[in-house]
C-alpha cells in the first residue's frame, strides 16, 4: 500500500522515496512506481494487471461465507499484538473490520472523530458498544480543522480536494490513535470491491465489473494514500484488511448481481457479517466519509468566502493544464505551493474520479 516514487538526478543518479517532498531538492523528474509494476536495472516491467475474473457460480450464502472468513483470515494473519485498534466512522466497512477483529484482540480501540452531532459519531459510539471496544471519540470544531489543514496538505502532498477534504477527520483521528495503540485497521476499498458509491446504481449493470476495476485502479494514490500518510504521520502502521491479496481477488469474483442487489449496494459483504453488526449500521446506506463526519458545507462555503469569482478564474488553470475543480480545491493548492512549489509536472498525484483535469 505504500507508495515509492523514483527519478534521476542532474548527474543521472536513480533515487527512490517514499513521499515526494524528499525527491524535490534531487531532481524534478519524478515519477509515480504503478501498482503492478517493479523496478529492476533501471527497467520497468509491469507483472500485474487488474482485470475483470471468471464470475463463480456458488449460491449467494456460499459466497458471503467464503467471503467472511477470508476476511476473518486477513485480519487474525496482522495480529501480532493484544493491543491493536481501528478506525471506526460507524459506516458498513470500518464497523465491519472493527466487529470481525474484535475476538481476535485483548484489548481493542476504536477511534472517532467529526464536528458535534455529526451523525458518524453516533453510528460508531453504537458499533463500539455493540463489540465492547474501548472507544475514543474525538470532537473537533471547524477552526480546529483549518488549523490543521496546512500539515495535513503537507503530509498527503496533494490538493485534490476530495482527498483532502476526506483526510482532515482521518488525520485527526489518527493522531488520537498513535496515543493507543501502535497498529490499526482500515475499512478502505470496501466501495471499490463491493459496489458502494451511489451514482452505481445508476449504471447499466454489464458496465459495472469494468467500472469497479476503473475506480479500484485509482485506490493507490487517492483513498489508500490518505491511509498511508495519516497514520505515518503519527508512527502508526496502517492494515487495510479489503486489499488483502486473497480478499481482493476473491471480490472481483463474485458476481456483480450479489454486490448489488435490488438496490442495496454492497449486499454480499452485508450478509457475511449480519450476525456480528446492528442492524441499524448493517441497512445504513453510504455517507461520504466528510459528509458523516459534517465537514463538506463548511468547507466549502468557507473557501466560496475566501476566494473571490475573479481569483478563481484566473488560477483554476494549472501550469501543467490542470483545471481545479472549485474555490475548495483552489484554497487547498494555494497551500499545496506554499510546501512544494509550483511544478509543470504532477504525474505523481492522483486525482479523484469526478475531479476535472
């Protein structure tokens, strides 16, 4: 899940890290190592590809069984301590990983966090009662959040602005993790693998196995960075238990009718853990991470506030073509270029499906 980027030097020296930042002041030929891909002798090769798989033809109890104890699998596999914990924002995915493993640890915290009466915090306080975890609920204030927003750009290195947006509750919650517990668990990839986001539904079913391999393909630098950087930000390693190889592979297996299913997104994964969420949180539908948390409007209409129509006008062009998808965003790379510059190249950085470049 950790990403590495690689360039040459001035005097053509290869040279390798994990974050951008430390690759600026050696060279600004920098690229992003795919996923699928390894480097060897200055060569690239690409050794695997993520493609639509043979669907299986077991029955729909068969699957979510299969499907419940590669996932019980993948999660005892990373226990290698009695203190460990997770993130835990009270929507089907993260209260999934938190209920599975919880049998599988001693003592095991969930972390929360949003603004007051956002309404994730009350489906995770209901999760961590239901499994008995030791809960920590952090609530924060909207100037809390803009105080933190230059580190937390600093540290994605991005100004997507979903992504950004997304990062400011996981940021903080992970800091209020790394006081805990030294290892946690992710619910990340649970829409990509199952047919999650709502505006699936509106797809015509035969194009849905080849849009989950479109969205799954961008996880790297987009959601499963967010993951990354946040919790090494405060020296936590990060497990996101849906990207298990075995777990992975067996999703794009199971037959699209049973992800989504007479409306109801991400069904399977929802039979193979009904015996072990409430019911209230196991029939939620999605909320974005930022909406439950209740951050969106504020930021959005903060930033509407700060940038005028005519700033937006003449910086929503980027140097390398760019086009920044709102004042949000256009707020966020004005402290992007603050940290890192202004470059004619951001290959390395994802961007958000939806998000006009």
């Amino acid at each position: 899940m950790a990403p590495l980027y690689f360039g040459k030097t001035k005097d053509d020296v290869p040279c390798f890290a994990s974050e951008v930042k430390s690759l600026l002041t050696a060279t600004n030929d920098i690229n992003e190592l795919l996923p699928g891909y390894k480097f060897s002798d200055g060569i690239l090769t690409k050794y695997f590809i993520l493609q639509k798989k043979q669907e299986i033809k077991d029955n729909p109890e068969a699957i979510a069984k299969v499907l419940r104890k590669l996932l019980e699998d993948s999660i005892s596999k990373r226990i290698k301590t009695d203190l460990f914990g997770s993130w835990l924002s009270g929507g089907l995915d993260s209260s999934t990983i938190a209920a599975i493993a919880r049998p599988f640890v001693k003592t095991f915290h969930t972390f929360s966090a949003g603004l007051k009466n956002a309404t994730d915090l009350a489906y995770a306080r209901e999760v961590a009662s239901h499994i008995k975890s030791t809960h920590h609920e952090i609530i924060v204030n909207f100037d809390e959040m803009l105080k933190q927003l230059p580190t937390v750009i600093y540290h994605l290195e991005s100004f997507d602005a979903l992504l950004i947006r997304s990062s400011i509750i996981n940021y903080i919650a992970a800091k209020a993790a790394s006081d805990y517990v030294p290892e946690i668990f992710s619910g990340e990839s649970g829409d990509e693998l199952f047919a999650g986001y709502e505006y699936i539904k509106s797809l015509p079913p035969e194009s849905l196995p080849d849009e989950l391999i479109d969205i799954t393909a961008r996880l790297h630098n987009t959601a499963f960075q967010r993951v990354d950087r946040c919790a090494s930000a405060h020296s936590t390693i990060p497990h996101v238990v849906f990207a298990d190889p075995n777990v992975f592979s067996y999703a794009f297996t199971i037959p699209s009718k049973y992800k989504l299913k007479d409306g109801v997104e991400k069904w399977i994964l929802r039979q193979a853990v009904k015996d072990v969420l409430p019911s209230s949180v196991l029939n939620r539908t999605k909320a974005k991470f930022w909406e439950g948390a209740g951050v969106f409007e504020l930021i959005s209409d903060y930033a509407s506030k700060k940038i005028s129509d005519k700033d937006f006008s003449n910086e929503r062009i980027l140097p390398n073509g760019w086009n920044l998808s709102s004042k949000e965003e256009l707020m966020y790379y004005r402290i992007f270029k603050e940290h890192f510059g202004e470059a004619s190249n951001y290959n390395w950085m994802g961007r958000t499906k939806g998000t006009t470049n």
